[in-house]
C-alpha cells in the first residue's frame, strides 16, 4: 500500500468516524477523505469490537482460534491507529498498512458477504454502515446473484476453479469473463482445450459454470461450457489489453434451465464516478501472494480466521469508483476505473453492478487486483464495439 493508498484507507476511516453511526456510504465524496484527518480511533475500535463479538457461530468454525485472531488483530489496530492520532501523516510500516486493510473489512466501511440463498443478510455484523443499503437491495439482487457463476475444471471445487463468469444472454447461453481466466485454464487443462479461430474449443465436460457455490451448501447448478472466444485486433500487455472473452454454455435450446441473463450497460455513469455506490458479486479466492509474517504477526492467518476462511464462494462486495475513468495511470485507452471494494484472487470475471437501479445492470467488469490500490474494471461503455463483436447483446443509455 503506498502513501496515497494509505491515505485514502485512513479518509475513509475519518470520514465514518466523523459522521458517527448514522453514517451513510453513499454520502461520502472525495473531499471527505482527507488523509491528515483523525480517524477517532476510539470510534474506530469500538465499532471493530461489537463487529467480531458479533460474529455469528457458523462463520466462526474455531472458537479458540477466533479469540486468538481477535486480541493479536486489536493489539496491533490500537497502536497504528493511535500512532495516526499523534501524526496523522505518519509513516506506516508494512504491517500498520496490512492492519488498516484489515480495519476497513472488519468494521463495515468496505464489507465482504457471503452470499446465500442468492440473497444477503442485512443483519450480519460486517454490514455496518451498509445495512440499509443492502435490505433496499436483497429482494432485487436475487435474480442477479443467480446469473453469477463459478467457472471451473469438471471438478471443480472453491479451492480448484479458475475465475468469476456472468451470463450475459440467455438465448446463446453466453458467460463473460475475463480472458486471465483463459489463460489461466490453458496452464492447467492444456489437454482439454483445442484452439480455433475466434479462441478455444474445450472437450466434452470438462468445464463448467456453476451458479451456486454457496458457503454451506451442497446445492449446485452446474452447467458444461464448450467454446471461448476471445476479441480481435486487442494487442499489449497490462492496460493497452482488453481482458474480456465470452465463454458459451452447452445445449442451450435444450432443457437446460438458466437463470436470467445481466443486462450489459454502456452507461459511463458509474466508471466516472457519478454513481453513489455499486457492488460486485464473485468468488473471491484464498490469496495466491502471502503477505508472510511482518512484525511477529501473521496476517494470513489472521485475516483467514477473522473471516471464517471462507474462499471460492459467493460474495458481495460493495463499493465506489476511487479512480474515475481517465485518472488510472497507463491507461492511454481510458477503458479501466478503479474501485474500492473488496477482492482477492478468484473475483476475475465479476460484474461491476448498478445496484441502486431497478435493472441492476452489469457496468463494468472486474480484471485485476487485490487492494484498493490495485482494484481495476473495464467500462463496459469502452469496449461496446468489441463486446458487439463478441456477441454481447448490451445496453445503450437514452
């Protein structure tokens, strides 16, 4: 986390402490984070507190091993954010950022839920400060939540899958994703994958989407995907590429019962900052890079046992865009925003979602990152010609 990340992590953090409990994600705007101020740090800690005393049983699999996570993880938050509170432009040091990280999930500023039943708890204590937002939202969110699946190998598991897809249509049976999560299936099921024209063929039943993969839950809806295609005339590495590709479902005029496909928005709205809030639905992995032990302490552990380690299932993940089109470093196409809701590896692939709407529609697509510093989505109002392309019915705005 570099200086300006850190300072956007310790705004959010001020500007929830300054507008107290009633505070209202959707209210704060950029100049309310301001790094130099003081993030109330007995505010900060009291609310931290009454969310893990909270914690439901059934996110907490080891009592003991919980308790052990929550005094290492207080004894650490209490002294970073009273060394801010002294100096609130303070250097930091790896660990003090790590735990700041930390306090954002924990404390309901930029929540991770489960997803169940394609649905949320409003009531669950990482909600926090969007509560409100999320009762608005789980009855509409349902059919949405539906669309999104797992895309994995035939044998797939939440530790053994390759990314987040979308259906995008449900006439074709076509998923979006990300084209990583292409590659990455050919570094790992090289055998069952046949390159063609437009991208690749795979074998009989040897990938599937399945969208359930729910914490808890036995219930699956797999169905075997069949062909990728990937856009044409995209070339560079990092930002100059385009990391879309459109997966096919099988026999998709036969029986096959598939949800109702996301509407895919061109609206520039929430790329540029314009929108209050989003969210994004996906299956955020457990970390590929571990951050280790830094200072006698090892965040992988606590953060895994703080969240119950639950990876590869469904979650939501609320969010604003932080980094508006055109202000992403690299970025000469200007097709990518970063946003700051929360994600790991596993996410690649996840809609970007105008929840507030009626249509809750798929704006943007979610490719890279694991931090609010790294976060990035593709506008979908960027890449319309090439979404044409590739068969995705999309939106235009009146």
């Amino acid at each position: 986390m570099d200086n300006g990340t850190r300072g956007y992590v310790q705004g959010l953090l001020a500007a929830r402490s300054r507008a107290g409990s009633g505070f209202a994600p959707e209210s704060l705007h950029s100049e309310d984070l301001d790094p130099k101020a003081r993030p109330q740090t007995d505010d900060v800690l009291s609310r931290v507190d009454k969310v893990l005393q909270k914690m439901p049983s059934e996110d907490v699999p080891d009592r003991d091993e919980f308790e052990r996570a929550y005094k290492i993880f207080m004894s650490q938050a209490e002294p970073a954010l009273r060394k801010l509170d002294k100096d609130p432009t303070a250097a930091l040091d790896h660990g003090e950022m790590l735990c700041l990280e930390a306090v954002i999930k924990v404390d309901g500023t930029r929540p991770t839920l489960l997803v169940r039943d394609d649905t949320i708890d409003p009531e669950h204590p990482l909600a926090g400060a969007w509560r409100d937002t999320f009762y608005s939202v789980r009855d509409s969110m349902r059919q949405i939540a539906a669309a999104v699946g797992r895309i994995g190998p035939a044998n797939a598991s939440a530790s053994r899958y390759f990314g987040t897809g979308w259906l995008v249509d449900g006439q074709k049976g076509l998923i979006l994703t990300n084209l990583h999560v292409l590659t990455g299936m050919q570094m790992t099921i090289p055998e069952a994958m046949t390159r063609t024209a437009g991208g690749f063929r795979f074998d009989k039943d040897s990938v599937i989407i399945d969208f359930a993969a729910e914490a808890n839950s036995l219930v699956t809806k797999s169905l075997p995907l069949v062909e990728a295609t990937v856009p044409s005339g995209i070339e560079g590495s990092g930002l100059l590429g385009l990391d879309l590709a459109v997966f096919r479902i099988a026999d998709v005029a036969g029986n096959i019962q598939l949800p109702q496909a996301i509407p895919v928005s061109t609206d520039l709205a929430g790329p540029t900052g314009q929108m209050s809030s989003f969210c994004l639905i996906g299956f955020p992995g457990r970390p590929q890079e571990t951050s280790g032990t830094v200072g006698g302490v090892d965040w992988d552990w606590v953060n895994g046992t703080l969240f119950g380690n639950r990876y590869g299932v469904k979650r939501i993940a609320p969010g604003i865009a932080h980094r508006p089109l055109g202000t992403v470093a690299g970025d000469t196409r200007r097709w990518a925003f970063g946003h700051d809701a929360t994600t790991l590896g596993g996410s690649s692939g996840s809609p970007v979602l105008a929840w507030r709407d009626s249509d809750f529609a798929g704006f943007g697509i979610h490719f890279g990152g694991t931090t609010i510093k790294e976060n990035l989505a593709h506008a979908m109002g960027q890449c319309r010609d090439r979404l044409v392309q590739l068969g995705v019915p999309v939106i235009d705005p009146a």
